[in-house]
C-alpha cells in the first residue's frame, strides 16, 4: 500500500460536494485501521472519521476520531509550498463545525497548518509543534463552554500570539450575540430567549400561556440550543405551531426569536455571509430565495442565471456598495465581537438597517463551488485569503500569549 496520507477536511469535504464517490477512498481507509502504523496510522481513523461525518454517520464517526486522537493528538497539513509560515489550531473532537475550519483558508498556500485536539479528556502534550502563531479554532457550543473558560486561562502566558480570544468565542451564542450587539442603532439582532421544552409544552397547551409567560407576539422562530444550519428551525405563527414543532423535535431546550420579516422590495429574501478579519469585512456569498429560511443551498442559485448575476454583482462590487453602506454597521459590530475572525450571516432590511442572523467563527468560507458555474466566487476569496494570510503574519510579531482579561 502507498503511505499514509492525511486528506483532510477541505480535501474530502470538497470532493463530496462536487459529488465524487468517494466509497472506494472509505473502503481502503477501512482496511488501513487494522494494519500496522506505518501502513496505517491515526490519520486514516481522522479521515475515515470525516468521511463518516459526511455520509451523516455522526455518533460512528465520534467513536472512530477518538480511536485517532487516543493515538496522537497532532495532525499536520503540510503547505502546498515551501512554507514560510506555521499556524497551530486548537481544536475540539466533535462534528465538522466543532472548529472553526481553517483547512479551508490556509488551501493552496504557504502555511503549514497544525492542529491540536483538546478536551477534558485530551489534555496538552507534553510537545507542543513548533508554531509561529497559534489561533483558538474550538467553536462556541454548549458542549465548549468549559473548555473556552480554561482556555482563556492557559493561554495568557502562550509562548507565541494567539487569535481569537476563547471568552469572545464563547459569547457567541444565539442570545449572547443579541445581548452584545443590542443598542447598536443601525443593527437589528433579534433577542433570543432560551426556552425549556416543558415550556413549549404549556405553550402548546394553554391558549395565553405563550404572552403571558414573555413569550412575547407571534410569529416567532424556534431551534434547538446548538443547532445550526437550519436544523429544527421552525416558524411558529400560532398555538398549533407549538404542538407540530414537538411532535418534531426531541430536544430539551430551545432558543425562540421574534421573526424579522427580511424581505427585499421585490418580495425575495436575501442572506448574505460577510467574513471579517481583523474588523474588515469580505464578501463570502450571497443567498436569495423566495422562502425565508435562506441557505445557500436550498436558494436554487445554481439553476438561475439571475441569481448568479446579482450575487456576482454583490461580490465585485462588495467594497464600493454593501461594505460602504455598511460600514458603520460592520465596524461596531466587529467592536462589540472582538474577535480576529469571524462570520456574519445577516440582511438588510428595507430601512437600510443590517439584521443579525448569526456571528459564528466556526462557519465555512470555501471555494467549493464550481468555477464555470461561479466564476466570480474565485477573485472573492482570494480577498479572504490574502487578509487572512497577512493577520497571521501581522500576528507572528506581536506579543505572545492572550490579554489576561477580555477588552471591554
């Protein structure tokens, strides 16, 4: 057998969504798991464990990345080339947007990325990899808590800068965002309650119990804590809306949100995600759909040239247009944030003010769409690219280790 490869997330995401069958790859690392090391090794259990994770196979897929991280907690991407800079990630075992995914940044580059998997279960090594700049990649959910407490901890005396503060990681929550963002005139970021499910059980059941127990007016939008791209998302308009969201749902807790009816002039709705590294924002896509709860790939943006025109519009001129109009939006928010990276999905509403959907660091900017269908999509990142390529550099001469308290 040839040696062992480490793939990676971007590699094997990247095939999967062009649509590779990628079932002989999964059938090979298979027989790998039971060959010595140097025909197998930690990394076929991490690839296997990500192939899993795309076929949908989540809790297998747990069981085999813990079988590799056991092994060895350090993973190299080598650079594509000669590299000139080494970044380590701090990870967390977990799905594929556990962490934010930096696989997809460093592509095609010079850096040589190096990530680290931690854990209550997996603490440091006793060898830290050699390292220029390390960067906090553990994502906020409720599972991370704790880890991006400590975090925030060990990492004041980091031997080398470190990006993305742990504790602003962690006030990335659905009603953290909200409460952070709130009192920005120009920016609507719709409080998010967090709700028991006993209580959507009463709701259901008792005609005024939804306003008297500050529910507040419907329509409101409910998901479970800690699910993302539009899983279990709902819009309740009424008492019956309550009874078939349970009948549907399993989880213990929620976050329900007044709705924004986000529409543009023309009745479409239009979600944007923005990158912003080190406050500037970059365009990352833009998704219109005539439903409102917009996802890329629900929008129907690879069946309609309109679409694709006005979204190529959006990227090319993204600097004189959305960001200019933006600007001071974007600007507080990346203040109230305080993060080096991180992601927005959000809209515009017809007054000129921009709706917060999401802050998340662990959101996937990608170059993952086919260039003849997108071929505007390319220059785009390369912005993104070539910002996040010069943070890190800027990064490498500042003072090692975190501020021992988060900037107010």
């Amino acid at each position: 057998m040839n040696p062992v490869t480490y793939h990676g997330l971007a590699q094997l995401m990247t095939r999967t969504y062009h649509g590779e069958d990628l079932t002989e790859l999964g059938q090979e690392l298979i027989k790998r798991t039971s060959l010595p090391p140097h025909e197998g090794g930690p990394e076929v259990f991490l690839d296997l464990a990500i192939l899993l994770h795309l076929r949908g196979f989540h809790e297998m897929a747990r069981e085999v990345q813990m079988q590799a991280l056991r092994q060895r907690q350090t993973y190299v991407l080598p650079a594509a080339r000669a590299p000139a800079l080494r970044l380590l990630a701090l990870m967390v075992p977990g799905e594929l947007n556990a962490n934010t995914p930096l696989e997809f940044l460093v592509e095609d580059s010079d850096i040589e990325l190096h990530q680290l998997f931690i854990s209550p279960e997996l603490l440091f090594p006793s060898q830290i990899p050699e390292h220029d700049v390390a960067m906090v990649a553990v994502g906020e959910s409720e599972q991370t808590l704790p880890l991006l407490q400590a975090l925030g901890l060990a990492l004041v005396h980091w031997p080398r800068p470190v990006l993305n503060h742990p504790a602003r990681i962690a006030g990335l929550t659905r009603d953290g965002v909200a409460l952070t963002l709130a009192g920005i005139p120009e920016v609507v970021a719709p409080m998010a309650q967090r709700v028991e499910r006993s209580t959507l059980e009463t709701w259901a059941r008792e005609e005024h119990a939804f306003a008297r127990e500050g529910g507040g007016v419907y329509p409101v939008i409910v998901r479970p804590v800690d699910s993302h791209a539009g899983t279990g998302l709902m819009k309740i308009d009424g008492m019956e809306g309550w009874r078939d969201y349970l009948a549907q749902n399993e989880e213990g807790v929620f976050f329900v949100s007044p709705f924004v009816d986000y529409r543009s002039s023309d009745g479409l709705f239009r979600k944007y995600r923005i990158a912003l590294v080190r406050g500037v924002p970059f365009a990352s896509h833009l998704a219109i759909s005539d439903h409102w709860m917009v996802h890329y790939l629900n929008g129907g943006m690879e069946d309609s040239a309109q679409k694709r025109e006005e979204e190529a519009h959006f990227m090319e001129h993204f600097e004189s247009d959305f960001a200019r109009r933006q600007a001071n939006s974007l600007a507080q928010v990346q203040r109230a944030l305080g993060l080096d990276y991180v992601v927005l999905d959000c809209a515009e509403l017809q007054d000129g003010r921009l709706l917060i959907f999401e802050a998340d660091s662990s959101a996937v900017v990608h170059g993952m769409d086919p260039v003849e269908l997108f071929p505007y999509k390319r220059p785009a990142l390369q912005k993104v690219l070539q910002a996040f390529r010069q943070m890190l550099e800027d990064a490498r001469h500042a003072a090692p280790g975190l501020p021992s308290a988060v900037p107010v």
